[in-house]
C-alpha cells in the first residue's frame, strides 16, 4: 500500500486531495506538497487528535501511537531530505522530527494513523470507521527467568534443553529436533538480539503467523508431558521495536529504555 497516497486520500481536504495525489504521484512535482508542511493548513480536521502538551515527546508520542494500532515501523513524508521518503523505526523517526521544525508526516498505518509535525504544531492523524485494535503479538514462556532480558524464557531456550535431555523419551526429543530444525530453516534469526544493548529485547510472534504458532503448540504439549509449565501470552504493545519480519518482530520494554 503507498503510504504517500493513502495519506492524502485519508488526510487532505476533500477539495485538495486530486491536487496532492497529482504531486505524490510524480517526482518533478512532489517537493510542492514537502515544501507547503512547515504550515500546512490542509488537513482535514475531523482527522486531527490533540496530543496533551505535557506528552509531546518522542517517547510519549511513540506509546500514543503504538496503542492505536501502529508498529515499530513508519514512514516519512517531509521537508528535511535527510528523512522525506524513508522507512525508519518509528521511535527514531520522533527523536528526529519532535521540535526539530522540519514539516513532517509519519505515516504509521497507510490512510488509518499518522503523526503531524509542523512550525506551528504538533497532533495526531486518524481516520477510524472503528478503533483501531493493537496487532496481538504473541509470546510462549516458561516459570524460569533468563539472567539475559531478565524475563521468563522463551520457549525455544526450553526446547533446546529437553531436546539434549536424555532422560527425555527418544521419540520426543526426535521431535523436538525436528520442530527445532524446521524454525532454524524458516524464521530468520534477527541480528539485533547479538547487540549488547539489547540485552533486555524480547522476541514476539505476529498473530498473524499461523505456521509458526501451530508447530510452537506441538512443542508446548511436549514440554508439558515432561513437567514443563508452558503459559501463553498476548500484548498489543510489545515495546520499542528494532526488529520485523513476516513472521516475528523483538521489541525492547518501554520500560527498559
């Protein structure tokens, strides 16, 4: 979906939008909507959702946002050319844009969810036939705590563990090897999680990920049937994501930032 377009479509004055589709749709012309945001005055107000002054900061923007539905990604329509049409993690987008006084639209979800950043203000953009609900992002645990991140581990820290556990029927720990060997083959191992830094980051299947979460749960019943106490758990705000793929993201707490 093209952010560009859904934004004007879905944000824009009625009576403007074929003139900005006819700028987004074309280069040479395109720096005539970029240049006009420093004081764009054509948005459509219904759209416009205050943010209260005492919450007009990268952070606090980025949790207002990510409770309406977006994820860790956005992308940048502005005047400064460092960041106009880039793809960005959302929380670095605001770092760069909030007081900056560069005109800025960050598009969070294509026509549904954006953020304003002008001269003159600062406000959310969201057109809602419902409201919005957060993506689920799922996460299987068990009652130990990684020295790591410093939460319950995740279920394939378990699974490796009976899976060289002899006193594990052979037959299960062939399966477990097989489950392992297939998620090894298929999900991407996100680089992210080496860093130091992010130390704290936890990793979270998209709802969406219905492969993945199935061979998960023939995991789960094995680990079960061997005394392991395997919970699931669900949230539609992870934290601050640094990495996503079809099929998972990792996200740091917010409360670790």
């Amino acid at each position: 979906m093209n952010h560009e377009e859904e934004t004007v479509r879905s944000f824009i004055m009625r009576r403007k939008r074929a003139r900005y589709l006819g700028f987004v749709s074309n280069t040479s012309t395109r720096s005539k909507l970029t240049h006009q945001l420093a004081h764009f005055r054509d948005i459509e107000p219904k759209c416009k959702r205050a943010i209260v002054p005492s919450r007009q900061n990268p952070h606090d923007i980025a949790k207002i946002l990510v409770a309406k539905g977006a994820s860790g990604l956005c992308y940048a329509i502005s005047e400064d050319p460092e960041l106009d049409a880039r793809e960005l993690p959302l929380l670095e987008a605001l770092e760069e844009v909030v007081g900056s006084g560069m005109g800025t639209i960050l598009s969070c979800v294509p026509g549904r969810l954006a953020y304003i950043e002008t001269e003159d203000d600062r406000f959310i953009l969201e057109k809602v036939k419902q409201p919005l609900r957060p993506r689920q992002r799922i996460r299987f645990i068990a009652t130990m705590i990684d020295r790591e991140s410093g939460v319950e581990e995740g279920i394939f820290q378990v699974a490796c563990r009976l899976r060289d556990d002899w006193e594990v029927p052979t037959f299960q720990r062939e399966e477990l090897r097989s489950l392992l060997q297939w998620f090894e083959l298929h999900l991407p191992n996100p680089a992210p999680l080496a860093q130091v830094r992010n130390k704290s980051a936890i990793s979270w299947f998209k709802s969406e990920s219905k492969e993945c979460i199935s061979r998960v749960w023939s995991m789960v019943h094995i680990l079960k049937e061997n005394g392991v106490v395997i919970s699931k758990i669900a949230t539609g705000n992870p934290g601050y994501v640094i990495y996503e793929d079809e099929w998972q993201l990792v996200a740091r707490p917010w409360s670790a930032l």
